[in-house]
C-alpha cells in the first residue's frame, strides 16, 4: 500500500535534518509549506520533507508563463514573486529534486530545470557573497590584511572572519589566537582580493550588522551545496598558537 502524505513522520522543530530522502509520491501540495518558531519562519524541503529556518535554505520559483513557462528560477534572495519551492542546501538534495521531477510534483505543472543546476546555485551565491562583501567594505565594516583583521578580533570589532577557502588553516589559526570567532570560508583568496582591489587577499574581518548575518548565512548554505566542510563555526586556537609568520616566514594577507 503506498503511504500517503499523513503516514510520514514529521521531524519536530529545531532538530537535525534526516539524511533519508523523502518518497517523490508525497511532494505534491508541500510547495511553500509555512511554520514559524520564535527565531522566525520554517520552510519544508521538497526532498526531505525536514522543516527549517528560510534563510537556511533554497528558494526556487516558476518563471511567469508569459516569460518562460516551463523554466524553473533560483531564488538566491528568496524575494521574487510566485510560490516557493523549497529544498534543503545540499547536493544531492538539489540532485534528488531534480531526478525525481519534484519541482514539478509540487508545482502542479511541468518544470524544467537548469542544466547543472547545483553548481548554478553554487555560483550565484558566490556571485552574492562577493557582492556583500563589497557593499561591507564600501560602508567601512570590512577590512582585508593580516593585521587589520587581527585589530578588529582583538578589539571585540569582528562579528565575522572571512577566510580565503585556498588560505592557510594553520595561519588562521594564529590570527584568531584563542578568541572565539565566527568563520567562514566560501571564497578563494583570489575573488576575495578583487573586492579590495588586489591580487588575492586571505582574511577579511566583518563588523557587526546585517551584512555579516546575510554573508555569514549565504556561505553556509554554499558549503552544503558545493560539500565543503561546515562554514560556519567559532573557532580557537591550540595552546601555543600566537606566531605571526608561517613556516615559510612569510604571513598572507
């Protein structure tokens, strides 16, 4: 007998995604599916079925039929017009949604998604972090350097460290020197260093405000999908850490 919508179990809030995907038979209807917590609303995966907080998650729309009626849209922003669709930020979520016709099933209409559609999202959301990142440095809360983001960690000034994804863990280490700080890793020292105007730059230090919380949450969500090691976390260094050059006896900026 082929179990029906209600026979599956619901994960209560706030707990950790089930790896297990869902049936593609029960996605018909979950388009959009709304919840809301304390900390704001939920979304459920057209995939798992999990239900989580919005900003961690994709977005995907229909494009209007008097545009392209069959084409399926990345909503990076989570900001444009229609029903959302909504998957976890994986993979091989992206990848199951697409197999299976799940964008479809919950539409209620026949879409058609881009080819190589995890790594078109993987590029705008690098696309939207670069931006960001911009926008940080131009409103002076971000600084680039070695010793400008250390200033800023020292001075409690740092609500997020952006790191060079290719940039030297052990460095980063020493640039933290036991203080607990939040990092992320999502892009390469050379994108980094086309934002402050240079060749390549490994550490950029964001001050406290709604860019730090809007980077912060688009490079966890570009770690799930591109299956890099979590994104997000504070960090502290071992004991003994504290030197400012490499073993090559040069430091990155």
């Amino acid at each position: 007998m082929r179990r029906t919508r209600s026979s599956w179990q619901r994960a209560p809030t706030g707990s950790r995604e089930s790896r297990t995907l869902a049936d593609p038979d029960t996605l018909a209807g979950l388009a959009e599916d709304d919840d809301a917590t304390e900390d704001g609303p939920l979304r459920r995966c057209l995939v798992t079925r999990v239900r989580l907080k919005r900003e961690t998650m994709l977005r995907f729309v229909a494009a209007p039929e008097t545009v392209s009626p069959e084409s399926l849209v990345f909503d990076a922003a989570a900001t444009l017009p229609g029903r959302g669709l909504w998957l976890s930020a994986r993979r091989d979520v992206i990848e199951r949604a697409v197999k299976t016709n799940a964008f479809s099933r919950a539409a209620g209409r026949r879409l058609v998604a881009p080819s190589g559609l995890a790594e078109l999202v993987a590029s705008t959301l690098e696309q939207r972090i670069a931006e960001r990142l911009g926008l940080a440095r131009r409103a002076g809360q971000a600084v680039c350097g070695f010793e400008k983001a250390k200033e800023r960690i020292a001075s409690g000034q740092c609500a997020l460290l952006v790191e060079a994804s290719d940039g030297s863990l052990a460095e980063q280490e020493r640039l933290v020197q036991r203080r607990e700080t939040r990092v992320v890793r999502p892009l390469n020292a050379a994108r980094l260093g086309a934002v402050f105007g240079r060749e390549r730059s490994v550490h950029v230090a964001i001050g406290p405000g709604r860019l730090a919380v809007q980077i912060e949450a688009d490079s966890v969500r570009l770690a799930g999908v591109t299956d890099t090691e979590p994104a997000s976390l504070r960090l502290q260094a071992p004991q003994g850490a504290g030197r400012e050059k490499d073993d090559r006896g040069e430091r990155q900026i």
